[in-house]
C-alpha cells in the first residue's frame, strides 16, 4: 500500500531525510517511530501530498504523490498533531462539510456520517457544537471525519497527543476495530511506546533522518536486548536530550519559507 525507495527531503543545506526505504503492506498498522526532530513528520508530509521529495520514488496504492495528488488525497485520511476541526461548527456538521468537499454523494455521506457517530461514541452529542468537546472527543471525531470518504489508508500523526490514559485506550480500540473491520491500513507516529507496541503490526524507528531499525516489536527488543520496546527505542536513538534539535527544526522553518517564496 505504500512503497517508499531512496527517498530524500533536503531543507537547502539541512538533510531532513536521508536515502529511507520501506514498504508497508495492505492492512497493515505500521508504526513510524523516532525522536523529535528525527523526519517523522516531513516524511508524512511527503506521502501524504504536502511536500515534494527532493529524491527517491513514493507509492501510495501505486500512485505519485507528486504527479496524482488529487488521486492519492481520495484514497488517504489524515489526523495531524494539531487540531483542525472548526469548533464552532457541531460534530454533525464538521463531518457533512468534509463529506461534501470530497464529493460524497448526500445519501451515502448521511449514512456513514451516522455509523462513524454511533461508532466513535458520538452519536447523542452530534449536534453540539465542537467546542464543548472534551480533547478525546475531539481526537475520536477527527478519526471519524478522516474515514468518511473512505480512505484505504489512515494516517496518525501523534493522535492521543494530551489525552488521558482512558481516551488513549479507547481511541486505540476504534482503530484496531477499524482495521479488523474495514481493512484500512494505518500508519502512525506517536511518542507513547506502549501504544506502539500494543497496536502496531510492525514499527520503523527513524534517527537523524535514517532508518535506524525496521521490524516486529519482538524484533526490536531482542536487536537490541532489551526487556521493553521503550528500552530498545533508547538503545536505538540515545538517551542524551539533544540540543541540536531545536536548531534543525529552525533551518527546516527557513528553509521551508524560502522554498515557498520562489
């Protein structure tokens, strides 16, 4: 479902990423793991049509990203680490403004509007408006609008970002009931390991714009000797807090603005 070769993404100077290679199948939940700053989120951008590689080939269900954007927005949905639900619309009406932008048939959005509500625990409380929603509300109806069109892959940039360990726990349950149900394959980062662990089929682990490792949760920890995926994620990218970090991120903003302004 997604195929990715050699592929780089330069901010002038700065290599955000660096010659990866992955493949995820049909299905599958893959998790996209590293450290702030590592590439998560340009790689994400890049398959998910928002930023262009400077090289190397991506396959989304066969298509360009860069070539067939159009083709490769029907077939993915995104839930970004920000929110960008418009909150003083109701869940109701979050959810038919999406289905119509991607040219959901009335009938047919109406319909699974109503299963994705009843689905995600939000059904009683559709009308309300956004605003009044707790962060897991938020989080559950972000995923219920990202399926509406029906997406054959779902991506999750850090999606329990800030939530308590109770919408964390049923957040994941959706998506794995999702994955069981409809087979829609899902590709997520998130910093929590336990999640990553308890969820993905197979994890990635991305360090300074690399591939540092690529297997099962059990294949990483015995890579590395290690008791706990968390433990093989420090043996993998360093324990030390990096400095740097925030200077890389920096060069990435300019180099982005700079981009964009040509």
């Amino acid at each position: 479902m997604i195929d990715v070769q050699n592929l780089t993404r330069k901010f002038g100077e700065f290599v955000a990423v660096h010659d990866i290679s992955f493949q995820v199948e049909r299905g599958e939940i893959f998790a996209f793991l590293g450290p702030n700053g590592a590439g998560k989120t340009t790689t994400i951008k890049i398959l998910t049509t928002l930023l262009p590689p400077t090289s190397g080939q991506v396959r989304i269900d066969g298509l360009d990203p860069t070539r067939e954007p159009t083709a490769v927005r029907q077939r993915i949905g995104i839930v970004f680490q920000d929110p960008s639900l418009d909150q003083n619309l109701s869940a109701w009406e979050n959810l038919d403004l999406h289905g119509a932008l991607y040219h959901v048939p009335r009938k047919v959005r109406r319909e699974r509007m109503q299963r994705l509500l009843e689905l995600f625990g939000l059904w009683e409380r559709r009308d309300e408006l956004v605003k009044q929603y707790s962060g897991g509300m938020m989080r559950r109806l972000e995923i219920a609008r990202g399926l509406l069109h029906t997406p054959r892959i779902l991506f999750l940039d850090e999606p329990t970002l800030g939530l308590d360990p109770q919408s964390r726990n049923q957040l994941w349950t959706h998506v794995k009931q999702l994955n069981q149900d409809e087979g829609v394959t899902v590709f997520l980062t998130t910093h929590y390991m336990d999640e990553a662990d308890r969820v993905a089929g197979r994890i990635a682990v991305i360090d300074h714009g690399r591939i540092v490792s690529l297997g099962t949760s059990a294949e990483l920890k015995a890579q590395t000797g290690s008791a706990t995926l968390e433990e093989a994620f420090l043996a993998l990218t360093g324990t030390a807090i990096r400095e740097e970090v925030a200077d890389a991120s920096d060069q990435m903003r300019r180099a982005a603005r700079a981009w964009r302004g040509r």
